[in-house]
C-alpha cells in the first residue's frame, strides 16, 4: 500500500509541473491558450500572473516529492492537504473543472497516504 500511496503522490506532483509549464512557459502560446480558453490578448495581459501561479505550483511538486524521498507521509498529506485547498478554491473562484484535474487526485493521493500508515 505505501508503494501505491507514494506513486500517486508522484502522479500529483507530476500533474503540478505540468500546470508550471503551462501556466510559465506555455500560457502564452497556442497550446496553452488552447487548454485555457483564452485569447491572446487576455493571455498576454494576464503573463506575469499565470506566471506566478505557476511557481506556485512548482513549490507544491517539490513539496510533495520532498515528502516521497524523505518517506515523510505527514509532509505528503502537509502538501497534499494544499493541494486539495488550491482545488476547491480554485474550483469555485475560476473554474469548476479545477475540482477534478487538482482537488480530486490530491483527495484520492491523501486517502491512499492516510491509510498506507
């Protein structure tokens, strides 16, 4: 069970650079403006902002492998647990979907962590 917790806790961690590189290198481009409905002059007067997001959730990858390296499940579930904030946030703030592609992995990640212990 901790090999199956600790690879979804990677799955998510992948999931959160990918949301980094559309949101820093991409949320400008063809292809990220595609994932994210936006026009070009929306994508580009709103850059530096995606940007920032973006960091953020680079800081959350790092945090949860930080957690699978160190075996640490209280760091995964620490992360996981923001993870999960940042989904229903941002599910009722910008985009309902954003329950599913962040707060659901993250839930079933900490359910698979909690129970591992």
């Amino acid at each position: 069970m901790r090999t199956l917790s600790e690879i979804a806790v990677a799955v998510v961690a992948g999931l959160h650079i990918v949301f980094l590189v559309l949101e820093m290198f991409l949320w400008t481009k063809p292809a990220g403006r595609r994932v994210f409905g936006l026009s070009k002059e929306l994508a580009e007067a709103t850059a530096s902002l995606a940007a920032n997001q973006g960091l953020y959730n680079g800081f959350l990858a790092a945090g949860l492998m930080w957690g699978v390296l160190l075996g640490s499940s209280a760091i995964q579930l620490f992360f996981l647990g923001c993870v999960i904030v940042a989904g229903i946030f941002g599910a009722i703030t910008a985009k309902r979907s954003i329950l599913f592609v962040q707060a659901l992995p993250g839930a079933i990640a900490a359910l698979l962590v909690f129970l591992a212990r």
